[in-house]
C-alpha cells in the first residue's frame, strides 16, 4: 500500500471541511441498515456434537447459534429438546444483534446431552439443580447443586474450597510462578530461583445461573514489592456437574534483552491445589494419565504384589479403587505386616517434548525416585484422592503445548499437594530474547536491504515478547470417590477434546452471515466441482500431517504453521526470517473457518480452534505501546518489527466467537475497538515513506485495505455484540464507509486522512490512484460482503465494486477508467473471489466468466500442480514423512477462499 501525497493545503481543507461532509457522525442520526427481511425463517435449529460421544464427563458446552434477520425480535425465549423429545435445560443469551434489532447470534448453555438436541422458541426448562451464586460473604460461592467451590475476593488464594455434599475435595487453589532471574548458555554458573503466587486484583460475576455461571478474576503474580505477569482466569460452571472448568491466561510484561543473561525467565507456571486425604494410605489411589485413555493406577500404600496375599478379591478392589474390607478380614501375614510396605506418596510426569514422557515416584522429599513408565504423548490427566473422595485434574493441550508437568506431592499425608505446571519447571527456562544480535541493521535502509535477501523486516528493540498473551485451558472434578476406569476414561477423553455443541453448516447458510453467499456446502456433482473438493481437501491434509511431520508444537507455537518451504533442505523455512512462523499471512485463519462452517467436519474446527487461540494470543500485543497490533510473520512469532492492524485483525477471531461464545475470544475483539490509536504511536509506512510524515491525531494516513479491514471488523464486531462502544463503534463503521466511497477514486484511492476524534475520513481534494496486491487479502472481500449486506450504502457498494472489478482488469482497462493503470500487481487467483462477487452483485457476466478464468489460470495452484506428496527419509530429512515442494502458505490461503468462495457465488457458471 503507497502512501497518499502530503499536501499541506489538502491536509488543512480536508480536516477543516470534514465534519461538513459527513451525516455518520457520532451522535448523528441513526445508522441506516439494510431492509429488514419481512418473512424470516425463525424454525427450529437441530444442534449435534463435533465428536461422538455428547458431553461425556465434561461440565457443559456451550454453542453460538445464527439466525436470518428479522427471526427473533430481543428478549426471545428459547427451548431445548432431545432425539425423544425430552426438554433439555438451556440458559441462552444474545452475542449479536442484526442493524435492525432482532437477533443476529444467541449463545446456549447446556449441562446434559449426548445426541442431536432440537432447539426452538419457547420457555426453556430449568434444571433440577440450578447453578447459584452467592456474592454476600467474604467469599463469592457457588454451587452447580452438586459441588460448591468458594472463590477468594482478594488474597493470593484462587479457589478457597472445593466441596461435595459435606466432604471437602481440594482447597487453596493458587497460581504458581517460578522466576529464574539468570540464563546461562552452558554449564556455568549457579541456577537460582524465586517462586511468585498470584495475587487476586478483581473478581466478577459474569453470568450467575440457573445453567450456567462464569466468575471472572484478575490479578498478578506477586512477590514482596514486585507485581508482574498479570492473569485473567474464567471459570466456568454448570448445573448439575461435579467438575469446573479454568481458562487460564497470562500476558507476559517481564524483561529479557538479546545479548544479556539477566532477565524475567520463567522457569515454571502453574496452578496448585492441595486435596485433603481421608482415608487410610491404602484405600488411597493415585491415578496419572498416560497414551490415550491409558493410566497409571496404582495406591498409596499398595497391597498388590506382594510376597504374601491379602486375598484376590482385596487386591481386585484395591485396583479398581473401592474400599478394601477391614485388614482384620484380610491374610493376617499381610495385616501384621502393613507397616513395612512403603507409601508412594509423591509422583511426577513431565511432558518435555512433544514425543516423550517420564513418570517417576519416590516415597517422600529426601528421598531418591523410582522410574514408573514413560511413553510418547501423555494425556494431561490426574487423580489422587481415596474411596471417601478425590481431585481429578487436567490440562488441555498437554503434550501440544510442552513443556508441561503434572505433580503429586505428600499424598501420604493429611493433605496432597497437586499442581499442573503450564510450563515445567524441569524444563530449560522461557527463553524469549531476540534470536540475533541486529547485524548492524541500524538504518532503515540497512533494514529494507536485510528485507531483500531474508524478507524480515527488522528494526532494534522490536522484536519484543512484551505484551505477547497465551491461554491455557484445564478441568477439574471433585469425585465422592474414586472414579471407576470407565468414569475416568471419560474424563481423560474430556480433557483431551472438549466437547463442543455446533449448529450444521445449513443454518449458517441459511441466516447468511459471515458474509452472505461466500460460502455453501461441499457439492461433487460435477466433474470440475469435485476436482476442486479434492484440491481442498488436500491441502487441509496437508498441512494437518506437517504440523506432526514437523513438530510445529511447543507453548508459544502450537497452532501455527509455516510460511514458505525451502526445496532445497526439503524443510520449511524455520529460520529464514519472514519465511518461519507464518502469523496469519494472507487470512489462512478465514480459508479454515470456511471450510469448517461448509463442512461442519470437527477435524477442520479443531485445527482452525488452535489456530485462532494462538494467532489472538501469540501474534498480538495485548499490553505496552503496540497494544492493539500484531506481527507479521517471522521466525519468531514477535520478531518482525512490523507491527500492524492486519495480524490483530478481528475478523480472525469472529469465527470462534460467534460458533462458542467463548469469552476470552470476546475480550480480545474488545480490546481492539480503539485500535486506531495505534496509528498515533507507530506509523506503519515509516521505512517507505518518501514525504515528511508526522502522526497527526487529526490526519492520520490510514489505508482502506489492510489498516481499515483491520479497524473495521472491531468497530463492526462491537456494533454487533452491543459492547460497551457500540455506539462509538457504529459511527465508525459507517462513517469510514461513506469516507471511502466518497473519495475521488474511492478504494483505488488507496488511503485517506483519518481524524481520531471524529472517526471520519477527510475527502481528497484530487484522485490517486494507489493500489497493492495486499489490500483486499486480509479479509477485505468477507468484511465488505458483510457490511455491503448489512448496510444501506449504494456509493460505498459501488466504490467497492468498482475495486473487485478493476484489480483483474487489463491495464488498458484500468488506465480508461483511473486515468493509470494499477502497476505490477500479483496474487489474481485470490482476488478471482473478488470479481466472483462482484459479478454476482452486479449481473455482470463477462466479470464472472473472469473470476474462473483467473482462478484456473493465472497465478497460485493450477490443475497442472502436481496435487500430491511426495516421499520423504533419511538421510535428506531428520524424519521421515512427506513433502509438497510446490505448496506455500499464501498460495494456499488464496486459493481456499477462492475456491470456496467461487463454488459458492459462482458454482452454476464453471466453464
């Protein structure tokens, strides 16, 4: 994107006539929206699980549902109902609203349920035991009518307890952080450490019942004077269950310096519980996940084994986890000799690699471990409790995002000592300093020069972790004993997947949102269509097979993938600069939701889940100076010193948003409502710019491609949602849409001056003509097709088409209509989607017959592509596996959401 000319009297005449020029001011009159649909579909939506088995042993689910405008006016009820019939509790709320009002999106919490679920208007049935909270103590309390948890108001205690019926299951559950304040690279020097608790700053009652409740806390983790590492923990709870659920997120804000040992290195994080014992050493058992299902389950006191017999039936029960009949009853040759069996009271498994774990055991502190197993890729799951009740505990994501710890510690003792380490503490300590020591790159034209032969864009003291965010997600369940192997399969299976309620692919259709007609479902009728089915599926297994081939795993970096491969070393380029982590390029996060939203395939939803918790967390600044910005692609994922609205763009997390409802998500489209701020501290043409430029708040250079797209889809989302800007948001949207299509050559314009306080766009007073190959490839189509639908705008509709139309067009064609033409521009198979819609919304036939002919031949996949891996082993790769030499993330971004987007627009006009 080229900057717009710096004129001093177009800058004063423009900023001085804009309010003047535009009727979408805040406070103006009220936004104008599309027509309301006059006979909606409101029937009933049949909801089914991505994966088989229905909730199983997880404490609830929650699904975001779509509705067509006009279907349910605010304030509607809704009613749940199973394959039989039978009323299903559900608490529903509203998470988007159409312009006119009625509802857009609604959110539906459910408790119970294993097979398809019908849901409809009407009153919802209540549960037999209601969630209820209670905030009036010292303590806010709350209870699913079968487990009662008291969380802490203040202090450095999280949970306080944790308690079913009369017995109390875990209590004093805390945040855990371990600092090393030195790094050395070698054998040298002496390891020292110091141990942080989280300390409760604020705590509130996002929802209180009767399905669903969600306790919000805020804190940091503090020691003596010093406070850092903020957090930001939900829980979550549901009628009826014996388990809550954690999301844990941290925002790193501490120090580390390339070239410096000293620094904020964490050297562990976790979160810890201590579990009261109750019972007897032998009637205690200790349960730690392995592969799969598999489990270490073994007793405190083990009476299995032995060179004399308690008797079969007292071993069985012991291994099945029930109460042993008194000793007196047993083989009184073991009875008289129980003291001298040893008590296993503590048990460790790290996860230090995403291909292997140890387990280990030792009797108590001082004294030495004893291996116990190990395998590949444990579960992340654990119990430790008796036949009078217990903990079980798990952490999402275990082995994906190693290096991750579960201890057991003093299970011997009144109380046992749990925690589940995020970041082990066995492992080498959280190293984020910058990979390289500048090489002298200490000009912007040093830097562009480092860009032309390893395409990063460095620039000192920018490639910075702080600010940087990572949630984790983990479950507990309080047992009124222990579970048996079937319960606790259930709950392994739970912690590994989620369990997640989804509305099919047709509803999404049929209430036409994220962008009416981009998208429709798989069809193999044709030759030419099926063909194209199996390109895409193709690259979805693709990718899906690299991240294991490669190991893209790790706590900073699962989720993502690579930008380019090298054919040469037949590896991705990992450590070439803007060619490693790809942070998003070109909207692979959008190719993924479509093609989960037109399939409803759990494998897609899954990979694209992960995707957008890092992409969100990872490749964005949530704290410091570049708040609100994200990075482009790097060999790490905060390396490159560009920093722009196009990696934090919104519309990357409105998929997962409005399918799940999941809060997190929510806070972080929030937080970019006032992202156009950004632009008053970092200018994001600083290094190109061949004209005097200051970041005036009254005239800031904003591009209508990827700045706007960015912008945009916050303002739009908060507007939706009705977030605590909306109004301000609302006003936003709608004037920078009137400021666009009132420019001389509207998006071909290619930026506008852009006032902070009024949220307009001042009207250049002559055209430009300033067009990138980048403006429209970060979700400008998907985002314009949704205003375009929601909004009563016919000059900003023709600005945009006018864009879709002449991005393709021969440059004869762009010189008869702009005056010049748009110079050496690329990625045509991409932008094929954009003269598909625009064919489609203007009758156009030669444009539509253009969108196939550029799909099919001009840049990107071709059917020539060779569509096939080929054969990787050693000794040319470290492991072996397969490669697609041809294959690169832009492309294949591009040509997902081409292809899906011109079978859906333009599937009835193939050649």
């Amino acid at each position: 994107m080229s900057p717009i000319p710096r004129r001093s009297l177009l800058k004063a005449a423009a900023v001085a006539g804009a309010a003047a020029q535009f009727s979408w001011a805040l406070g103006a009159r009220d936004a104008e929206a599309a027509p309301r649909a006059d006979a909606a579909d409101d029937g009933p939506v049949t909801l089914d699980w991505l994966e088989d088995g229905g909730l199983g042993a997880a404490p609830g689910a929650t699904v975001g549902v779509p509705w067509p405008k006009g279907a349910h006016r605010p304030g509607q009820a809704f009613a749940l109902t199973d394959a039989d019939g039978k009323a299903v509790p559900v608490q529903s709320w509203p998470i988007a609203y159409w312009p006119d009002g009625s509802l857009k999106w609604t959110a539906h919490a459910v408790s119970s349920g294993s097979g398809k679920l019908t849901l409809s208007a009407g009153d919802a049935a209540a549960p037999d035991k209601k969630v209820t909270v209670d905030r009036s103590g010292g303590t806010i309390d709350v209870s699913t009518g079968v487990i009662t948890v008291k969380i802490g108001k203040n202090g450095s205690t999280i949970i306080k307890s944790v308690t079913r019926g009369s017995t109390e299951i875990a209590r004093n559950g805390r945040l855990v952080l371990v600092r090393q304040p030195e790094i050395e690279d070698e054998d040298q020097g002496t390891v020292r450490t110091e141990r942080f608790d989280g300390a409760v700053g604020e705590v509130t009652v996002e929802q209180d019942g009767p399905v669903r409740a969600v306790v919000r806390i805020d804190g940091k983790h503090r020691k003596g004077g010093r406070s850092w590492l903020p957090f930001s923990i939900r829980l979550y709870f549901y009628a009826g269950a014996d388990a809550f659920r954690m999301v844990h997120t941290i925002t790193y804000d501490g120090t580390q310096e390339p070239g410096k040992a000293s620094g904020d290195f964490i050297r562990g994080l976790g979160v810890r519980f201590d579990v009261p014992m109750l019972d007897e050493s032998y009637d205690r058992h200790i349960r730690v996940g392995g592969e799969g299902t598999g489990l270490l389950r073994e007793a405190v006191k083990g009476i299995t084994g032995l060179r004399r017999d308690p008797g079969a039936a007292v071993q069985a029960a012991q291994y099945a986890g029930q109460k042993l009949p008194d000793p007196s009853t047993w083989d009184q040759r073991v009875t008289t000799r129980l003291q001298y069996i040893p008590e296993w009271g503590d048990y460790t498994l790290s996860q230090l690699s995403a291909d292997g774990f140890t387990l280990r055991k030792r009797t108590k502190k001082g004294y030495g471990w004893i291996g116990a197993g190990g395998g590949r890729r444990a579960s992340g799951f654990g119990y430790v409790g008796g036949v009078s009740g217990g903990f079980s505990f798990g952490l999402r994501d275990f082995w994906e995002k190693y290096p991750a710890q579960l201890d057991i510690r003093d299970a011997h003792t009144d109380a046992a000592e749990v925690t589940l380490w995020l970041w082990s503490p066995e492992a080498q300590p959280m190293d984020l300093r910058f990979y390289h020591d500048g090489m002298g790159q200490d000009t912007y034209a040093k830097q562009l020069e480092g860009l032309n032969i390893t395409y990063e864009d460095y620039e000192p003291e920018f490639g910075t972790p702080y600010g940087i965010a990572r949630t984790s997600e983990l479950l507990f369940w309080a047992n009124d004993s222990t579970p048996s192997a079937e319960t606790l399969a259930q709950q392994v299976a739970a912690v590994r997947v989620l369990p997640q309620l989804a509305a099919p692919p047709k509803q999404l259709i049929r209430a036409k949102v994220f962008g009416p007609g981009l998208y429709s479902e798989p069809d193999r009728s044709t030759p030419a269509k099926a063909k194209i089915e199996d390109h895409l599926d193709f690259l979805f297994t693709y990718y899906k097979d690299q991240v294991e081939q490669r190991r893209w795993y790790g706590f900073w970096d699962y989720g993502d993938f690579m930008h380019t491969y090298d054919t040469v070393r037949h590896q991705w380029r990992y450590d070439v600069g803007g060619y490693a982590w790809d942070n998003s390029e070109l909207s692979p996060d959008i190719w993924l939701w479509f093609a989960y939203i037109r399939s409803g395939r759990a494998d897609i939803f899954r990979f694209a889940e992960a995707l957008t918790r890092h992409t969100g967390e990872v490749d964005v600044y949530h704290l410091g100076q570049w708040a609100g910005l994200g990075t482009r692609h790097g060999v790490q994922h905060y390396a490159d010193s560009a920093k722009q609205q196009r990696i934090a763009n919104t519309t990357y997390r409105r998929y997962y948003y409005f399918l799940t409802a999941d809060e997190r998500v929510g806070d972080l489209m929030h937080a970019n409502v006032d992202s156009d701020e950004t632009f008053l501290v970092l200018d994001p043409q600083r290094k190109v710019r061949t004209d005097p430029y200051t970041p005036d708040r009254h005239a800031l250079s904003i591009g209508f491609g990827t700045d706007w797209s960015g912008l945009v889809s916050a303002w739009l989302t908060e507007w939706e949602r009705k977030g605590p800007k909306w109004e301000k948001a609302k006003a936003r949207v709608l004037s920078t849409m009137e400021g666009i299509a009132a420019q001389p050559n509207g998006f071909v314009q290619g930026s506008g001056l852009y006032d902070l306080d009024t949220g307009q766009f001042a009207v250049a007073s002559s055209p430009v003509v300033s067009v990138s190959h980048l403006s429209a490839v970060f979700g400008l189509n998907e985002l314009c097709a949704e205003l375009i639908d929601l909004v009563d705008m016919p000059k900003f509709n023709q600005a945009y088409f006018d864009y879709c139309r002449y991005f393709n067009a021969t440059k004869a064609e762009q010189k008869a209509r702009y005056g010049s033409d748009f110079g050496t521009l690329l990625l045509f198979q991409g932008h094929s989607r954009l003269d598909a819609y625009a064919a489609v919304q203007t009758g156009d036939a030669a444009l539509a017959e253009r969108a196939w002919a550029k799909f099919y031949n001009s840049d990107g996949y071709t059917e020539a592509s060779p569509w096939k891996t080929e054969p990787l082993s050693g000794p040319v790769a470290l492991v072996a596996g397969s490669e697609a030499a041809w294959v690169s993330s832009n492309d294949t971004a591009l040509y997902g959401l081409a292809a899906i987007e011109n079978l859906a627009l333009l599937g009835d006009r193939m050649p």
